[in-house]
C-alpha cells in the first residue's frame, strides 16, 4: 500500500518535472510562432567582458529611458517598457509603466540603474547561444560590427505578451551563423 | 562500536560460549544489544562516488555529444534531445523504484543521476531559446524540482545537492532582499525529517557524516547570508555561537562515534571554536566593531531586520542554556568550550563601551590560556595523548603568536620554538611510555 502511495507520488513529481521544461518550451515557441519581431540594435561592447563561455554576450543600444514623474522606482523592480519603431526601422523604448498596458506592443523588463532623470532597464535579452568552436570567431565579428564607427549589428526578436524571445543574431544584415559559414 | 570491532567480536562469540565464558543467551543478548555489522555502509560510500561520477560523466558526455553539431540541428530536434537526458533518467528511477525497491545502493544512484539530469535539461533548453542569465530562478527551480526525491527515493546525495543549491541561492539576495534570502532556512528545513530518519537508524555511517558535514558547512554560509547585517560587526557574536552549537550537538548526539569523521559537528565545532578563540585575541575584529559601518542597507530598526534580530536572539540565548546543561553534568571541558558565545558577548560589549581593543583581547587571551591549560591537565590526568597534545598544540599557537607580536631577538625566538618541539616530543614520549607500562 505505501509502495503504491510512494509511486503514485513519484509519478506526480516525473510528471512536474517533464511539465517545467516543456511549458519552457511552449511559451517561447508560441512567441516565436505568433509574437511582433522587433529589431534592437547593439551597443558596443566592452572587449573584456564580451563572452562569457559559448555565448555571445548582448548589449542594446536602447535601454535606457528618462524617469517618470513621481514613480519611485528601485532596482530589480518590474517594469513594462513601451516599444515603437524609429525611422530606420529599429525598437525604441518609448515609455515605461508599472502596470501592463492595455495597448501597443510592450516588453516586460528589470529596473537597472536609476540616474538622476534616466534609468537603465535590464532587458529580458543578454546572451546568444552558439557552438563552443564557433563563439570565439562569433565574438569577433560581432565586436568588429559593434564599434562606435562601424554599428551594424542587431537582434531581431519576436515579442508576445510583454514575452521576448531572441530570433537571430544578424550582422550587416546576414545572420552570424550564415557569415561564419561564409568566412571559414 | 567500530564496525571492525564488531565483526571481531561476533566472530569471537561463539568461541566464548563454546568455551563457556558466556552463556548462548548472553551471546544472543549481545548480538540483539548491538546489532548488525553493516557492511552497507561502506557500500554507500562507494555508491556515492560511482553515481556522482558515473552520472556527471555520462551528463557531460550526453551534452558534449548533442554540442558537437549543435549548430546544424534544427531547433525541434534540439528541443528534444535537450528533454533526453531528463527521460532517460526518469525511466531509471522509475524501473528502480519498480524492480528494486528494496536496493538502497540503485534508488541512491539512479536518484543522483536523475537530480543532475533535470538541471542539465533546462540549462540545455536555455540555451536552445537563448534564455536570458537568471541564475537564482533557475538554481531553486531545479531544487523544488529535486527535493523530493529525497523522500521518495529515500536517496541523501540529491539532499545534498538541494541544500548546497539553496545556499547558493540565498546568496543573490543577502545584499537587496534581506526577507527573501530568510527563506533559506524554511527551504532548508524540508531536509531536517530526512536527517533526523537518518540519524535514528544509521547516525555512525558514511551516509550520516556526509549529510551533518554539507548541512553543517551550508548552515554556516546560510547564516552569512541571512544573519549579522544590523549590528555591526555581530558576526562576532553570531558565528562563535553557531560554531559552538555545533561542537555541543556533536557532544550531546554522538556520544558513541569511534572516529572523528563519524561527527562532523564536533569536529567543525572544535576546530572553529578554536580559531575564535585564537582570532579574538588579536586586536582587528575589536577595532573593526568601532569602524565606520558600510554593511548592506538593513536598518536596525527596520522590519526587514526582525528575522535577523529574532534568530540571532534564539541561537545565541539557545547556545548558552546548552553550555548550561554540560555543566549540569559537570562536564566541564564541553562547558569551557561551550562558554565562548559568552565571552564573545562580554568581549563585545567590552569593545563598544570602552571603544578599545584592550579589554576584549586581555579576556580572550587569558580564556584561551585556562582552556588549553584545563585540557591538557584533563588530558594528563586521564591518560588521553590526543587531548594532551591538542592543549599542547592550542597553548603552543598561543604562545608563539604573543611572542611574534612582541620584540623580542630572533635568537630568543629561536630557543622558545626549540623548547616548545622538545615539549611535545617529551610530553609523547613519556606518555607512550606510561601506557605502554600500563597495558
């Protein structure tokens, strides 16, 4: 009877812990099925701390924004950033609230730093994943394309809900997988 | 008793009551007294070893094999491989648990496997989605996940593994979010039944050793992160005292342990009480308590800061009324050691109204001093070498630090280094002989 007790509670936790993962999966498959892609360009990066292990480390140029009036706002807190297109066709926050809005495309993030008019977001978007080999050549050409003389490097990601997922990894318009093929 | 001596004296048993020593109801009265030789437990041992390395090797080598052509993988077939290693190892618990309910050795091994493979799969699909770095969720995600295991396995490595991950979680909120990082000790507490089962049917294995030292080891950086951020400097008060319940619950619980690793509190305790001890006579600590403060943001009237005032309260009033009980029982070596959560209270109180470091430094200097002088006449009077020698050994320390710290010539300083090794060598010497005479 107590054996049964147990197994029965054991398949209960195999069933939780197969659930996480595979709820993991769905929400960001959902967004990258059905969410807005949005292009975020990237900053330029500081050469020491640029990769960590196989990923590419990602810095967006646009995060950061002026405070709002009379929000106390503290570090870690969550916030829901407002995104609009500019003229070359990259995301800019345009504001941000404490409650989800009703409207527009939004993106759920962490309060950064607060300056004394600004404040920087952590955007729900740091790293990009590649293959142990080909991330150190990645890292270069993503930081040769990263410089403040020479900016043309972006993510695209797709954003649902206030749920971002990174798509790619593009430099010049190509994507990194595809230039390091190019470049081997 | 040694489990080597067991087995002598079972093997002994019926040559006794053959020769008429003792009768066959004595002997089965023995056996019943004692117990089984469980050979199990050094079976644990080795099991723990395999299964750790066994699993992290076949982790490892699944992960390696699935990154070798990563990049060439379609996003769907990364997803699934990433859910593999977590199947694979959930099939093995579950045909354990069917099969072989009974085998301790396979539900430890498979449970241990299974523990780090639900780690590996969601660090597999975090990478796959590119997911960002949020190392605290994922670390108690992968723990709530585990632990409980525990219980239904009834494995101790996974235990281990669950509060060595809750430790390092605690430790990304002890700066902003004091009240959060409190929770490491609820989340803790779901492994106390697991011990105390533990304690209760084999306190002297492996098994028991393993868990009181990762428990022991994680409580104290648990009580870094979550304690001693009000008052400053009141780790002085709060690591002697946690260090010294240790040393008094090793006492009080294992009472029957053969060899020092079959306590690991005791032994933590012991060695930490002594570098208290040691620590508190030099004048740094003293001073650092009138420094300005530039500890986190905990005011110490603030709400965040009642849990931190009300476990530090328990645990240094709790370690005091245990030091009380030794004494009761007259157990006076335990009560010497047990009395420096005490010391460091006066000490600190001390340092604060006279705002020097004198004070506190002459009391701890002269505690160390009755200490290592009661332990090695304790030692000398019961005939115990290991005794002796560690008063020896604590008078010794505290000796040459006071003579380093003084201006003294080296070659004064060279004859009392010669005349302290000439000390331990005699003191050896003649008490070997004295038991060598005796036996």
């Amino acid at each position: 009877m107590r054996r049964k007790y147990i197994f029965g509670l054991f398949a209960l936790l195999i069933v939780v812990q197969i659930a996480l993962p595979v709820s993991m999966i769905a929400k960001r498959e959902a967004t990258l099925k059905n969410g807005v892609v949005f292009r975020f360009k990237t900053a330029p990066v500081d050469p020491y701390d640029a990769f960590r292990g196989r990923f590419v480390a990602l810095r967006v140029e646009v995060n950061s924004i002026s405070k709002p009036m009379g929000v106390d706002l503290k570090y870690g807190q969550k916030v829901f950033a407002q995104l609009t297109v500019d003229a070359n066709g990259f995301a800019k926050i345009s504001a941000i609230s404490l409650q989800r809005p009703k409207a527009g495309d939004y993106l759920a993030a962490t309060v950064g730093y607060c300056h004394e008019n600004s404040v920087n977001l952590n955007l729900p978007f740091d790293r990009y994943y590649m293959e142990e080999k080909a991330a150190s050549h990645a890292e270069q050409v993503y930081r040769e394309h990263s410089r403040r003389d020479q900016q043309d490097a972006y993510v695209i990601v797709r954003i649902k809900d206030g749920f971002a997922v990174v798509e790619g990894l593009y430099i010049g318009g190509s994507k990194i997988e595809e230039i390091l093929r190019r470049t081997k | 008793m040694n489990e080597k001596a067991l087995q002598w004296f079972y093997k002994e048993l019926p040559d006794l009551v053959y020769k008429g020593v003792l009768t066959q109801e004595a002997a089965d009265n023995l056996r019943r007294y004692y117990g089984g030789v469980k050979g199990a437990d050094k079976k644990w041992l080795v099991i723990m070893l395999c299964s750790v390395f066994g699993a992290l090797l076949i982790g490892l080598g699944i992960i390696l094999l699935i990154g070798h052509n990563w990049e060439q993988l379609s996003r769907a077939l990364r997803t699934v491989l990433s859910l593999l290693p977590l199947l694979i190892a959930q099939g093995l618990a579950s045909w354990v648990l069917l099969k072989y309910p009974q085998s301790h050795a396979l539900k430890e091994g498979t449970a241990t496997f299974l523990s780090l493979m639900v780690g590996a799969s969601i660090a597999l699909i975090s990478q796959t989605y590119n997911i960002p770095n949020d190392t605290p969720t994922f670390l108690l995600t992968w723990m709530l996940l585990i632990v409980p295991l525990v219980y239904f396995m009834e494995a101790t490595i996974p235990a281990g593994i669950y509060i060595v991950g809750v430790a390092t979680w605690t430790e990304n909120f002890w700066y902003y979010q004091p009240l959060k990082a409190f929770l490491f000790w609820p989340f803790l507490a779901v492994i106390i039944p697991h011990l105390i089962g533990i304690l209760r049917e084999e306190k002297y294995t492996h098994r028991a050793a393993f868990l009181t030292l990762v428990m022991a080891v994680s409580v104290c950086f648990g009580t870094g992160f979550t304690l001693g951020r009000t008052w400053p400097s009141s780790w002085m008060v709060i690591f002697p005292s946690l260090i010294t319940l240790f040393y008094l619950l090793g006492a009080w619980k294992f009472p029957g342990a053969s060899t020092n690793w079959q306590r690991p509190p005791l032994v933590i305790g012991g060695l930490g009480i002594f570098v208290f001890m040691f620590l508190f006579t030099y004048r740094c600590p003293w001073e650092s308590i009138t420094q300005p403060y530039n500890y986190p943001p905990n005011e110490i009237l603030s709400p965040t800061a009642i849990p931190d005032h009300l476990l530090t309260f328990s645990l240094v009033a709790g370690v005091m009324l245990f030091a009380l009980q030794f004494a009761k029982r007259r157990d006076w070596m335990r009560t010497l050691f047990g009395v420096l959560p005490l010391m460091a209270l006066v000490g600190y109180a001390l340092a604060t109204a006279s705002l020097s470091s004198a004070f506190p430094t002459s009391l701890f200097n002269g505690f160390l001093l009755v200490v290592s002088l009661y332990r090695l006449i304790t030692g000398i009077r019961a005939n115990h070498l290991g005794t002796i020698n560690t008063g020896m050994l604590m008078l010794a320390v505290l000796v040459l630090a006071r003579f380093f710290d003084s201006e003294i010539n080296f070659l004064l300083k060279g004859l009392v280094f010669i005349l302290i090794g000439i000390g331990f060598l005699v003191t050896n010497v003649v008490m070997l002989r004295r038991k060598g005479g005796a036996a």
